[in-house]
C-alpha cells in the first residue's frame, strides 16, 4: 500500500450474509473452469468490488440482470421488427403513389395500416421489457 494514502476501510462484509439454519454442504456446489485470461479478469472484478471471485459469480448469476445471450435475442427481435417496419414504409410510400395519382384509398390500406399499429404495440413491449431488465 502507498504511504501517502491512508488505509482504506472496508465498507462491505466480505462474507455473505448469513442464512437461517446455514448452508449445508449437500454437494450443492459448481466447479467453474476459466481460462488464464478468464481468470484475470474476474479476480479484477472481484478486486474492483472487494469480493471474492465466487461471490462475485453467485451474486452476477442472480442479480437478475440480462446475459448475453437474452441480450442477443432481444437484438435479434429489434433488428427484425427494423425491417419489418422499413418494409411497411414501403408499403405506405406506395398506398401514397396510388392515392395521390387516383385520388382515392387502393384495396388493402386498412390492413396495412393495423399491421403498423401492431409493429408499433411490439416494438413498445420489447423496450419495456428491456427496460424492465
């Protein structure tokens, strides 16, 4: 530690907080291989936030906080409302041609209109569900 800094105070139990009736050692235990690097990384982390390393996986897995993979599905999902969308606009810009021209609403335009509002309700629940996340 460097002299010129007071020593620093541990603000958080090191433990966990202990459970009613103590956690029993029934074999309910998980064995995690890392890599060098892997390794590396989660003891800074666990370092940064005055952890151990097993506490900082136990408490990130059920923290309830999105992982990649829901992360990359959510993407998935936006990216192909995106184009659904971008499809629909399509579909507008040539209800406008037909109408402009004719003066008159062509065949279809109710339904394409109820498909937006129904891009538009998806794309709402997908970002409150990622907001709720």
């Amino acid at each position: 530690m460097n002299d010129d800094q007071p020593p620093r105070k541990k603000l958080k139990r090191q433990r966990r907080a202990n459970v009613p009736g103590g956690r029993e050692r029934t074999g309910r235990s998980h064995r995690v291989y890392v890599s060098e690097d892997e390794a590396v990384r989660l003891a800074k982390l666990a370092a940064e936030q005055d952890v151990t390393v097993p506490r900082l996986l136990v408490e990130s897995a059920l923290s309830g906080r999105e992982t990649p993979t829901q992360r990359r599905a959510v993407l998935a999902e936006l990216f192909a409302l995106r184009r659904s969308l971008a499809g629909m606009a399509n579909n507008v810009n040539q209800i406008a041609r037909v109408a402009n021209t004719d003066g008159r609403a062509p065949v279809g335009t109710a339904a394409a209109f109820e498909g937006i509002v129904g891009a538009v309700e998806r794309i709402d629940a997908t970002i409150d569900r990622v907001a709720a996340s």
